[in-house]
C-alpha cells in the first residue's frame, strides 16, 4: 500500500515542528489554508491493510481542545482507513483571532480541510463544539460527509437548573468586558499543570482515569501555546460566544439535525456537566433514525476517559453502517 499522505505542495503543506502526539504514532503537518493550520495524521506511513470500506475519518476537537482529544482512539481507527484530526483556528497549535475562531468560521475551516486535504467524502467524529461544528457541515455539505459520531457534542439545554460552575463560566464569557476580565485574570494566570487539571475535573467523572501520558502531553501543549500568537482570550471568546448564540436558537438548531441523512452516532456520558444527559435525551428523541448510547459514570470527554469503549462502539457502528466492500 502506498503513504495516505497526500501529495503536498512545499509552499503550502510542512512537517510540523511539534511532536505532542508522536506517542501515538501521529505525524503532525501544518498546512496553508488561509493561515497555517496544524494537524496530525495517524499511520502517516500507510502501513496498515485497508478492510473493505476505507471511508476516512477527520476528527474534530470542541472548545479548548486540540488534536491530542483524539490520541487515545486515533490508532485503532487508523486500522484500514485514513484518520486524520485538526487543530481548529484559534486552538491548539493553529493561530486565530476573535472573528476566525467563531463556529461558521470554523465549519468553513472543516470544509476546505475535508475537499483540500482529505480530497474525499469522510466520516466525521466530533466532540463538544467539535460535535456542533461537524453537524454544521453535514448540514451545509452533505456530499462531503458519509457519517458522523457526536461525542457529547453541544446540545440546546433544556428549561432546567444548569451546573452552577459551568453556568456561570459561560455567563461570564457572554458579558462583554466580564468576559475578556474573567480570561485575563483568571484562566491565563494558571500555570499549565493546574489549567489541565481543571479541565480534567470539569470534563471527566472520574478524573483518575486520566490517561498520565496524556496529561503529560497536555500539559507540553499548554506550555507550547503560552507563546504563540493568536492562542489568547480572543480566539476563546470568539469560539464560545459563537457556540452559546448557535444552540441557542433551538428551532434553528433542530431544523439543521433533521437534515442530516447520513448514518449518526450519538455518544453521551451520563455524567456530562457541560451537555447535561437531558439534552442528549433530548436530541436521541428528535432523531430517532440517530443511533444513541448512554455511557454510565463518564463525563464530556469519553474518548479521553473511557477510550476503549468508545473505540469499541464506533467499530461496531462502522462495521455495520460501512459494510467490507464486496470482493
């Protein structure tokens, strides 16, 4: 079998510098994509046997995240297909601004990332606002995707008491002044060891599942974009402000789920405090033809969490939804 790299033109594609995700046997890549846009590829060798279907799979991180959310299941869906995982403008190692890093921005991202670089239909698997952005381009560009997998992506919450602390974190993000205030003073003032800290004690439930190589390369990470330029409170700001206007408009947002035709895989951890297991429910009940799993004791990240699990229902959703081709 020949490399899945695609072919790439010197000026706009280069090995990427960093090596975060090298443990899992990533390549990373940055490419121009109106700006440099980072990204890493698993069995960039394309050492491994393609098994019937061969669709690829793009990976796309939610709000804070980056390409290491995928690392733990990455590998095993490299097995026969393409798997490949962004860092969206404003995230990770791809710089953005206030305006670029909104969620339309970043579906447009996702869509020249998908026809440019992966040059075919994919499947998509999106967490959290990753879940939010990959629905925007099923909906917008349905030739382009042939699956999608939400990961406790963001739902409209129902008329319900919130989390507190996850409430008044986005409140204060909402507020103008309030919010660059709270980023400024509070989240950029925290050394990378506790700023992972706390997002693995918001996303996960048990938070002693966390996978130690993996905080150890989160951690590198956050060092990492302490000095890169566009990695700051605008790029956040802009993302999160963008994300609460979108769910936000529920008959808007619903109307965009019943377009979608494809195969859908719906994953929720029950123990999510940021997309509470109401809105799941919810989203389960508008979309019956969506296939649903509620994963007991798991928060919003599961392929961080519970990664093998969430490698084993996404093997049996392919292998039945993505049948071998016939020989």
């Amino acid at each position: 079998m020949t490399s899945t790299v695609p072919p790439k033109n010197p000026a706009q594609t280069r090995t990427a510098p960093w090596s975060f995700a090298a443990p899992w046997g990533a390549q990373g890549f940055v490419t121009d994509l109106d700006g440099p846009v980072h990204w890493i590829e698993f069995d960039p060798s394309g050492d491994a046997t393609p098994a019937g279907d061969a669709t690829p799979v793009v990976f796309v991180h939610g709000l804070g995240g980056s390409h290491l959310n995928w690392c733990l299941i990455g590998p095993q869906l490299a097995a026969g297909r393409r798997a490949v995982a962004l860092d969206l403008h404003g995230f990770g190692l791809t710089a953005g601004t206030r305006a670029s890093s909104t969620v339309q921005r970043n579906a447009r991202l996702l869509d020249r990332f998908i026809r440019e670089l992966v040059g075919t239909p994919v499947i998509l698997a999106g967490n959290s606002m990753g879940g939010l952005i990959s629905l925007l381009e099923t909906s917008a560009a349905p030739a382009m995707v042939r699956g999608l997998v939400l990961l406790d992506p963001a739902l409209p919450v129902p008329l319900r008491v919130p989390d507190r602390q996850v409430a008044s974190q986005f409140l204060a993000y909402s507020i103008p002044g309030l919010g660059e205030y709270y980023l400024r003073k509070v989240r950029s003032a925290r050394p990378p060891q506790l700023a992972v800290q706390d997002v693995i004690e918001l996303c996960f439930a048990d938070p002693s599942r966390a996978d130690p190589a993996m905080v150890t390369a989160s951690i590198a990470l956050a060092a990492e974009r302490q000095g890169l330029p566009g990695a700051g409170e605008d790029a956040f700001l802009g993302a999160s402000r963008s994300l609460m206007r979108v769910v936000g408009a529920r008959r808007r947002y619903w109307a965009m789920t019943a377009s979608v035709r494809v195969p859908v895989l719906l994953i929720g951890g029950e123990e999510d405090r940021l997309v509470p297991l109401a809105s799941t429910r919810q989203a389960a009940a508008r979309n019956p033809r969506w296939e649903t799993a509620i994963l007991p004791g798991v928060g919003h990240t599961p392929q961080l969490e519970v990664p093998g699990d969430v490698i084993g229902r996404i093997r049996d959703w392919l292998g039945r939804h993505f049948a071998p081709v016939a020989g």
